[in-house]
C-alpha cells in the first residue's frame, strides 16, 4: 500500500485531491500448462461507504512449451492374427496440430483421420491405432511424431525413438519317416524328413 500525500487541485484551496495506490502482485513460480488462463484485476473507489467507480484489467496468459510426444503398445511381440494398439500421446502449450504415426517412415495414421485422435484437454492429443489380425506386413519400426506452435507462432516438432515391433516367430516341428513300418531290418537304409 502506497499513499502520496494531499494535493491542493488548481488555485481553489477547497478542493483537495488524494491518490492511493494498492499494489498486489502474485507470482507464479515453474509455470505450468493449466497456468493458462485469464487473469482479472478489479477495483473499485468507494466514497461515504459507496461505490463509484470500478474497473477490471482482464489478461490472458497462454503458457507455452515444446510438444512433448510419448508412444506406448500393448506388446512387442505379438501373435500373427492377434489385435495390437499403438498409442500416441502429445503434450504441448498450445495443443499439438500435428501427430502422426509413422511405420517404416511411411505415415499410416494422421490426427486429420477420423477417429483416429481424441482431445483429452487443451494441451493433450491422444491418438489410438488398432490394428487387427497383426500379420508379418504389419512388423517393423513405428514411432510418433507431433508438432505445436510456440512463441511467435515458431513450429516445435518432436518425435518418440522407433519402436519394434514383430510378430513372434513360432517353430513348429515334424518329422515324417519314409516308411509306415515300425521295425527296419538291419543295415538297411531309413530316410526321415524333418520340416521346421
């Protein structure tokens, strides 16, 4: 609180003038995407216990920062035919307006596909890719990439390491023997055949 003293106002000794000041700062400290917000300052004179005059100050505050993507799966190693999802999740101060899924560096996926991203909140895109019956065309190198604008409209892009994923290998075995029989004479010769 600041007070300045009295001031007579002009040459007419009856009219005097004084100025206060009430000075309020709040800081935040380590800034925070929900940070983000519209900030008010009011006040308002008051004379003979009324009001008679307010005023607000009204500021949006958009908290920035680079797009931040993460890329999980429900498995490495699937079965061939079995059902796999891949997620992309995207944080960014302003909301990535970007993400995509890359397989092999071919993009399959856009959050300009429908149903492919969803908006958890003003800073999040969640983007799920079901793929079923995982097959060996489906393996190989996938990751996720984002984008979002910071300060001055400059695009941020980020982008998760690939991530393998293939199908798993199962060896099946069999034998067959050339002949039915179950006792081979002596010396003689038995061709088998083992199939992997």
């Amino acid at each position: 609180f600041k007070e300045y003293d009295s001031q007579s106002a002009g040459d007419d000794p009856q009219i005097t003038r004084s100025t206060y000041t009430l000075s309020y700062i709040k800081t935040i400290n380590k800034l925070q995407l929900s940070d983000t917000s519209k900030y008010t300052c009011s006040g308002e004179n008051i004379r003979n216990n009324l009001p008679i005059n307010s005023g607000d100050t009204v500021k949006y505050v958009i908290v920035v920062s680079d797009v931040v993507v993460t890329m999980t799966t429900s498995t490495n190693t699937p079965d061939k035919g079995s059902e796999v999802n891949i997620i992309c999740s995207a944080v960014g101060g302003r909301r990535p307006h970007l993400v995509q899924l890359l397989h092999n560096t071919q993009v399959i996926k856009s959050n300009s596909d429908s149903g492919f991203c969803t908006e958890k909140d003003d800073f999040t895109q969640e983007c799920i890719e079901t793929i079923s019956n995982f097959g060996y065309q489906n393996s190989g190198n996938y990751k996720c990439l984002a984008k979002n604008r910071v300060k001055n409209n400059v695009e941020r892009e980020n982008e998760t390491n690939n991530e393998v994923i293939n199908v798993s290998k199962t060896v099946q075995v069999s034998s067959t023997q050339s002949s039915s029989e179950k006792e081979i004479q002596f010396g003689s010769s038995l061709p088998l055949t083992c199939t992997v």
